[in-house]
C-alpha cells in the first residue's frame, strides 16, 4: 500500500478519508457518536434514523504518517492507510480496534459423502454462507474480558458473547433455542463493555447481515452484510446508560404509551370465533375480580381472513359489541396480517391492485403467496402512498371500536417458500427490491397503523407488531412471537426483554404462560410472576392448545394470579412514571442490572434477575419444582417489599420462594407511589395518590397526566416532588400544574405514621393534614 494518496478532506463535520482510491466519510453526529460511511452505491435512506440528528460539535482532525486521526470530547478515531478504523474514549481507552488477522473458520470442511451420512438422520449441517465472504466486513480484537449486548430480540442469554446472529426477519414456529441465530426482529445494535468500557456499534444496513461475537475465534468479532452501503455509528459515553441514550437519540424513543396500556390483558387464537365465548371470559374477568383492560381478537374476527372486514355472521354487530364491552371496562384490541386475500371480489385487493401498492414479482406481475387467507398479495409499505392507504383503511377497525391494532406475519411470513430476494418493491421514492426491504417490512407496517391511529383518533396510538427493524419503538409495541409454554422460554424471557429494552424496545413482552404446547398451572403462576414489570402484560395462546386463562386450573393458582396482577396494578404508576422517564432518558423500563450497575462484574450474565428503572429489583423462580433461590443483591441496602426486611449487597442472598412468592426489593430510600389495585383503569384522573417510604428518607419525582392523548405536550401534566427527610419531615411540591386532574388527597407512608395531604384549591398546594 503507498500511503501518497493517504490524505483526507474535513467539511461541516463530515470527515472524508481516501487512501488509494478509497474512502470512508466519518459524520460527527455529536460528541459522542461519529458516523462510518462507505458508498457501495446503495440507497442511504434510513428507516431507522429519521431526521437529522447532527448538533454542532467542537472536533479537531489531524494527521500523522500512520493515520487520520479524528478527536472529539468524548471519542478518538484513528484511520490507517488500509481505512481500518480504532476507537478509543476520552480517556484514550480502546473502545473498538481493528483486528488485523485472518478470519478463522469453524471446522465444517467435512466431506459431502459425510455430510450426507450426518444429515440422514435428521442433524442439520451449517453450510458456509458465501455471500458474506465476499461483500464487506468489519473485523474488531476481541478482548477477553469483553461482553455483549442488545442486538433485540435474539434467543439465548443475556451476554451474546460466543455466539453468531443473523440479521433476517423470520416467523420461526420452532421451539426457540440459543443455537437459532435469529427470529422475528432485526435491530443490529451492539453494545460492549471492553476492559470495563462502554461502546456501541450500530449498524444501519437493512440487507441481511451477520454478528460473530467471538464463537469463530476468542480473538475477534464480525460483522458483515451481504449488501448495502457499510454505514454504521459508534456510540461513546462514561457509562453503558450514556451509550444506550445515544442509540436512542438516533433511532428514537417509545412514545408515553396511554395509562391502560400498561394493565392486563387477555388473548387467545380462537376467541373472536364468537362473541359468546369473548363474553364468557370477560364475565369470568368480573366474576373472579381480575383486572382486565383489552381482550386481543386474532384472525377470527375477520371474514375469511380478508383484512379491513368484519364477519357480520359472528357478529351481527361489531361496533355494539365492542361498545358494550368498552362500557364494561375492556377494549378490543384486532389482528391485521399483512396478506390481502387474492379475490376480484374483494374491494381492499382490487384497490391495492389498481393503484399497483402490491409488492410485485420482476415481470410486473403481482407477487403471490399463500397466508391465513390463502393466496394473498402483499402490500408494498416502503411506498409512502401505501402506508397512507394502509392508515387510512385502519378506520374501519377505529369506527368499530378497536382501541389498537395488533399486527402480525410482518417478516412477511409466507407459507409457499420464502418471499425471492428480487420481488420488487419501494424504498420511499425509489425502486428496490425485497433483499433491501424485507427487515423494514414489519417497520413500516406499523408506522403506517401507527399514523392510521393517530390521525383517525387524536389518541396515543396502541400498535403492537411481531417484526420490527431499529426504531420501529417509536411506532409501536412489540412481543417476542410464537414462544412456547417451556420453561427455558420463561427463563429466556427475562434476557430477551432486557436486550430489547436496551435496543430500545422499552415497551415489549412475551405471550404470558407461552403461546405454543401446554402449559401446566406452575408454569403460569410463575410466568405471570417472572413477568410482573413486563412493559407489555399479555396472556397469549394457541388455537390448538390447552386454555391458560387465569382460573382454568383452579383457586390456588386463581388467587395467586390474582394476587400478581393487583401487585402490577399498585405500580403502574411507577411504570408510567419509568415511561416518562424514558421518553427523556432513552433509557429502558425492565432492564438487566448491567446496566446500572455496568462496574459489577457479578452481573453481566445475569439471566434470570431484573431491574425496573433504578429502584426496584426482581429475582422470580424461573426452574421447575424451585421454592428456593439466591438473589444477587448489587452495591447499597435492599428492603424486601413482602416482609420489610434490609439486606446489604453485593452479596447473594439465599431467597424461599414458594409458589405464591416473588422476591422483590426495593433501594433503601426510595419513594413508591403506589396506586390502587382497581379492576379497570379509569380515564378520568385518579383522585387519590399514595407514596411508599422505603428506609428513612428519600425524594421522588412523580408524573401525571390525562394518560390518553398528546396535550401532555402543550403542558398538560402535573409533576410533583415528593420528598421525605431523615427525621420525618414531608412535603409534596407541585412543581408543574398544567393538568387540572390532580389528586385531591395524597398519602405518604413512612415507617411509623401515614401522612396525608390535601390540595388547597386556593394556594394550589398539597397541605398536610393535622
Ligand atoms: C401467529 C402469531 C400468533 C397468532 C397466530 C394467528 O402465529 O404469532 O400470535 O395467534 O399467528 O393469527
């Protein structure tokens, strides 16, 4: 290599490298993220970064003989003569350093005749995956100590260390296990900790692409793609929380999710089939005082699984159906597929099919597999018309009654072999292709329900989607699809969600006592456990399999249930305050403990405890036949929220756990507003607020608002600080009052005495009472 042409040229923040004829464009998005860009002639258009995020940032570029070298405050970037890029932090740490070696593969070079004897009973052999060898790849030392996160919603632990993922969104009905390299999402951000120092890599590339994370050689990781431009960010900051701010400062945060969206709610494959059974279980709902807020309708519903069409012939009456069980307290929440049913008679198909919004095979002709419906065309939601089109149609389910829309099979899945790579397809205003646009698909069926909701109810729209790409958090809620009722899926659950919240899909869950196989009562009451602060609360299952609903297996696991779900409702205030908080933080609500305490090396493969925000602690039974458990309890005092007991940390503790238990503590010092364990969350404002004092004095920053609509964001929201000193002294303070729902009276628990305040009307403050 002759470093003559090694030079570079720097303009508004973007720093263009070339070195023999090649170049890589470093964008300085801010101090602590710096753009890589290389051209391969590929559309630049992001689904995930939307707008543009650059702020103006101080930076100096410089160059010695060996590289270009771009400083900001928080990150340092050395470019050689070969572009291989190292990045160090503000103290010079190594963040992500070029590895210089060769790629070592895993020993496969068996013969075919051997191949062929392995596989004839039944043993998959991995082949080779050409096409990532000959595209790019970006190949970084790999330390010893270094782990991984995020990536969404891969299988596995909460570490990726060790393992291969792939980036390719698919509807896998298997029994989801460690060894699959990916599911239903795509979201290829990395987060490391490298010698105790954070990082992050994001990679916006929407074609298929690939991690090894160490499972090749202890020397190295990789990335590669099998196409598309090489763009990717790397995310600096002193703390993991900081790096996971900036991915959600470039992809988005979850918008304020309306308050019910936070309850219970109640799905089943099967129960739209008749609105007697859908009244049956909400009977069953009030007879045995569950809370419910929304019952999902699956495909049932619709007449022949036509999307936008309701069978009258079940229900005579759709919208007075659905009203009278809205006036009962519970919404109706209906599945949209995206497979139009190929049918002349079908007005959704033939206007999808007259304004050619159908993706379309390469001769022009439209691309047809078979769904639910059977044979069906497959809108094409890269074109904006069709997301417009799409948005609008969402009326029809909104005029009935339908509180959200649930959308599902946005891989796309197809049952007749996968969608080919070269069905055509639109990227915004341009042609593409379904190699490009296949990980966006789920992406932008959502954003199009999302803005159907939005536009058609004024409301904070409920959409919750099977497939998503980065940044699809900001349209919509997201489930972990078809899991099974195993309880390695319940112990997979707690690492999936955490790595979703970190990739940030804050608002997410699992099908609560799994959606495939049957499930057994221990196995429900200990997943409804182990779920509690699931951001997403939903029971889902099968058609085929046995009911799970709270009372099938009778009154012990009926009143543990029970019990468990009046629990969530006495935090929901918390969880919608840990919301707001992260609209502003980017930070998530179920987290892993790593991320707040990333220093403690005891909880970076943590799989089977969580965090909520950064007080509350969760450690449920997750093994068969368990009634026992050690808890890690990390840096400063814990009190147990059942029995009030203080524990000191960084230590196990040995937990007994029976059935009915879940071992939950509380930070000494912390403020809890705890609401009330109501059947159904009402819109009108609570009246009445309590907060609980943990230890001997803390302060808390509490939020309220209608819960329904945007007008928080004309200041419609009141925001109160609580505090509590060490020697009893309370006092509320209505900082913010722009919302005229109030609490009239509020409590404050401390640990000898109740104390409570009422609002003064006249000075507009919480007075306490004698
Ligand atoms: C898919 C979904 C599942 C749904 C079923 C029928 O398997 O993942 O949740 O119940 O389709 O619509």
């Amino acid at each position: 290599m002759t470093t003559s042409s090694f030079e570079f040229t720097d303009k508004n923040q973007q720093v263009e490298v070339t070195s023999a004829n090649k170049s890589l464009t470093f964008s300085i998005v801010k101090p602590e993220i710096i753009q890589v860009f290389q051209d391969y002639g590929k559309s630049t258009h992001s689904y995930a970064v939307e707008g543009d995020k650059t702020v103006d940032t101080k930076y100096a570029v410089s160059k010695d003989a060996d590289h270009v070298i771009i400083k900001t405050d928080a990150l340092t970037v050395k470019v050689d003569a070969d572009l291989h890029v190292d990045v160090y932090d503000q103290d010079n740490h190594p963040l992500v350093i070029h590895y210089d070696g060769q790629r070592e593969s895993i020993n496969q070079n068996i013969d075919s005749a051997h191949k062929k004897i392995v596989r004839s009973e039944g043993h998959e052999v991995a082949t080779v995956d050409e096409a990532s060898k000959t595209y790019y790849e970006v190949l970084n030392q790999l330390d010893d100590d270094e782990q991984f996160y995020g990536l969404g919603d891969k299988t596995g632990f909460l570490n990726k260390r060790g393992y291969e993922y792939d980036n390719w969104n698919v509807d896998e009905p298997r029994p989801h296990i460690e060894s699959f390299t990916h599911l239903y999402k795509s979201i290829p951000i990395l987060f490391g900790i490298k010698q105790g120092h954070p990082y992050g890599l994001f990679f916006d590339n929407t074609y298929r692409s690939h991690f090894d994370l160490g499972k090749e050689s202890a020397k190295y990781y990789v990335y590669s793609a099998d196409d598309g431009n090489l763009n990717y960010y790397i995310l600096g900051g002193r703390t993991l929380k900081d790096v996971v701010a900036d991915y959600t400062y470039l992809t988005g945060v979850v918008p304020l999710p309306q308050r019910w969206m936070l309850g219970y709610q109640q799905s089943r494959w099967g129960y739209s089939m008749d609105p007697k059974r859908v009244e049956e279980i909400v009977d069953k709902f009030e007879q045995y005082h569950l809370p419910l807020e929304a019952i999902h309708f699956d495909i049932d519903y619709m007449k022949g699984y036509r999307v936008f069409t309701w069978d009258t012939d079940k229900f005579a009456d759709p919208k007075g159906f659905l009203t009278s069980l809205r006036k009962r307290g519970v919404r109706v929440i209906p599945i949209l597929d995206p497979g139009v049913k190929q049918d002349d008679d079908y007005d959704i198909y033939q206007e999808g099919l007259k304004k050619g919004y159908f993706a379309k095979n390469k001769d022009g002709s439209v691309y047809i597999n078979r769904v639910w419906p059977g044979k069906s065309a497959f809108p094409d939601f890269g074109n904006p018309d069709v997301r417009k089109w799409w948005g609008k149609h969402c009326k029809f389910l909104l005029d009935k009654g339908a509180a959200g829309i649930w959308t599902d099979m946005n891989e796309p899945a197809t049952f007749d072999g996968d969608m080919p790579d070269d069905v055509v397809m639109t990227d915004e205003d341009q042609p593409s292709t379904a190699k490009m646009m296949h990980n966006v698909y789920g992406h932008n069926m959502a954003k199009a329900t999302y803005n159907g909701i939005k536009d058609a109810t004024g409301k904070r729209p409920y959409v919750i989607t099977r497939a998503a790409y980065a940044g699809t958090q900001k349209y919509s809620t997201a489930w972990t699809g078809d899991n099974q009722s195993l309880w390695h899926h319940l112990q997979m659950s707690i690492p999936q969600l955490c790595n979703l919240g970190l990739s940030g899909f804050s608002y997410a869950g699992t099908d609560i006592g799994g959606f495939s196989a049957d499930t057994t009562p221990e196995l429900l009451t200990r997943w409804i456990e182990a779920a509690l602060f699931s951001p997403l609360f939903r029971n889902h299952s099968a058609l085929q399999v046995r009911n799970q609903e709270p009372w099938v297996f009778g009154k012990q696991t009926l009143d543990i249930y029970r019990k468990f779900l009046n629990l969530r409702y006495h935090f929901i205030p918390y969880l919608y305050d840990c919301f707001k908080n992260e609209t502003e933080t980017g930070l998530p609500v179920m987290r892993p403990l790593v991320l707040n305490y990333p220093d403690d090396e005891t909880v970076r493969n943590m799989n089977d405890e969580y965090m909520v925000g950064d007080n509350v602690l969760v450690a449920p039974i997750v093994q068969q036949g368990q009634t026992a458990r050690a808890v890690y309890l990390p840096e400063g005092e814990w009190i147990a929220l059942d029995s009030g007991v203080q524990h000191s940390g960084r230590t196990n503790i040995l937990a007994n756990v029976p059935i009915d238990k879940l071992p939950v503590f509380i930070k000494k010092d912390t403020l809890m507003p705890w609401g009330q364990a109501v059947e159904h969350i009402s819109d009108k404002p609570d009246t009445k607020m309590t907060f609980r004092l943990f230890g001997n004095a803390a302060t808390y920053t509490h939020y309220q608002d209608d819960g329904i609509d945007f007008n928080y964001q004309k200041g419609e929201y009141n925001q109160y600080v609580v505090s509590v000193t060490a020697d009893g002294n309370c006092q509320i303070k209505l900082d913010h009052h722009g919302y005229a729902g109030q609490y009239q009276t509020i409590d404050v628990q401390l640990n000898d005495r109740v104390v409570e305040f009422k609002f003064d009307d006249k000075s507009g403050s919480y007075v306490a009472a004698k």
